[in-house]
C-alpha cells in the first residue's frame, strides 16, 4: 500500500462525510447549537449559584 492510496482513500472518506453532511441539511448544525446552548446556560446557571454563595460567606468569588 503506497502513500498516494492512503491518501486517496482518506480523501474519498471526507468527500462521502460531506455528503452525508449535505443529505442531512440544517440537522447537525440545530444540534451542536442547541447542546452547546444548553451546557453554556447551566454553567452559567452555576457560575450565580457560586457568586450568591460567595457573598453570602464572604469568601472570593
């Protein structure tokens, strides 16, 4: 196996990812947002509950 064939098939791979990628429309993209938005939301969730804890023990924020 020569390194041209390895190359060629990994580029074949990424050309099928795409369509795949491209049958699928708007789908990935609505999911990674929404899971990305939903873990930035709880951590900020937890970043107040850490903050009002703070003040009220006086401790660093």
């Amino acid at each position: 196996m020569s390194f041209t064939e390895i190359v060629n098939g990994t580029g074949e791979l990424i050309q099928s990812s795409f369509l795949i990628l491209k049958s699928l429309k708007q789908t990935p993209n609505i999911i990674f947002i929404s899971v990305f938005s939903a873990l930035f939301i709880g951590w900020v969730i937890k970043m107040v509950k850490y903050n009002k804890e703070a003040e009220k023990s006086g401790s660093m924020k």
